[in-house]
C-alpha cells in the first residue's frame, strides 16, 4: 500500500496557532475602541475562522476535539483578556471616592450581581457606568474607592480588583493551551 503524500500543513498550523492570540487581542481592542457589539463580533469570527482552519486541518476524530477543543479555550480567554485590557486602563488610571446613588440587582443564573451608580463628591457621575459587585455590601449613600479610567473605556473597579499580573497569567494560560491544541494537531495529523 502506497503512503499518500501529506499535503503541507505547516504554514496553516503556524496561522491557526498565532490566531487565537491575536482574535483575542482583537477583541479586547474592539470592545476597548468601538464597545461590547464589536467586541463580540470580532471574537465570533475568530473563533469561526478558528474551527473551519482546524476542520481543515484534521480530519475524523481528533479533528472534531481539537476543532471543538481550541475555540471552546479562545471563548474561556477573552473575559481574561478583557479584564486585562480593563487593568491596564484602570492602572492608568485614577483613584477617587465616591457615594452609592443607585443599586441595581442583576439577575443570574446561580450567581447574581449588583450595580452600583456611583457620583464623585462634585455630584458628577464616575465615568465608565456601573460598579458590579458579587455581593451587596454596598447601600445608598455608603461612601467607596474605587480605580477609573478617566476617558469612561473602563467600569470602575474596587482598587483591590485591579490585579493585572493574575489576569495576565490566566489569559495567557488559556491561550497557551489553546495554541498548544492546535500545534498538536497540526504536526501529528496524517491523512489515512
């Protein structure tokens, strides 16, 4: 039985493995520059482009995993990107104090959330909307610090919450992995 010549794949395993590192810079520039609908829509089509490549890639099985596999890891990455792009806004940043005026209960599945609008002690309202807490620890009129970012690209953050170096760690662990995924797949697949 003669061997079927196996068609290059190298240079596809090199763009799909350096895909999902830059879809998920992508998104975080997206979301940071143009809000959550470009965001999203840009990580929809890395994701897509993500698992066509891979199911181009590999064929029966491990196509299949490795195709279900990496864009489920991008999807996992980008809230750690976003929450990196947001650090390092925030780090740059400004620390003010300013007063409850509002809390809101955002329903969730298991796990619901409060929104607090928040104002700056000259009554202005603290940019990038709503501080979103796990816990309602906060009420109406209770004083709190908070990180800003000045220019409203950000959701204040309680200065405590501003940890880039986890973050960073987090997304690039995920991404790692990801890239690793599809390596694999690219310099192990032989075609039957």
């Amino acid at each position: 039985m003669t061997a079927t010549a196996r068609p290059p794949t190298a240079p596809l395993t090199v763009a799909l493995a350096l895909a999902a590192p830059l879809s998920i810079a992508g998104t975080a520039a997206a979301y940071g520059s143009y809000g959550r609908p470009a965001g999203l829509a840009v990580l929809a089509l890395g994701t897509a482009a993500l698992a066509a490549g891979l199911g181009r890639l590999t064929d029966g099985t491990r196509g299949c995993l490795t195709a279900l596999i990496a864009p489920l890891a991008l999807l996992i990455a980008a809230p750690a990107a976003h929450n990196v792009r947001d650090d390092m806004v925030l780090g740059a940043g400004r620390t003010v104090t300013a007063r409850v005026v509002d809390v809101e209960r955002t329903p969730g599945n298991r796990d619901p959330s409060w929104d607090y609008r928040l104002v700056t002690a000259d009554g202005a309202p603290v940019p990038g909307g709503t501080l979103n807490q796990r816990t309602q620890a906060l009420r109406i009129g209770d004083q709190v610090t908070v990180r800003t970012a000045p220019d409203g690209t950000a959701r204040p953050k309680l200065p405590e919450e501003v940890d880039l170096g986890t973050d960073l760690f987090w997304a690039a662990a995920v991404l790692l992995a990801s890239s690793t995924t599809v390596l694999w797949a690219g310099l192990t697949y032989r075609r039957s």
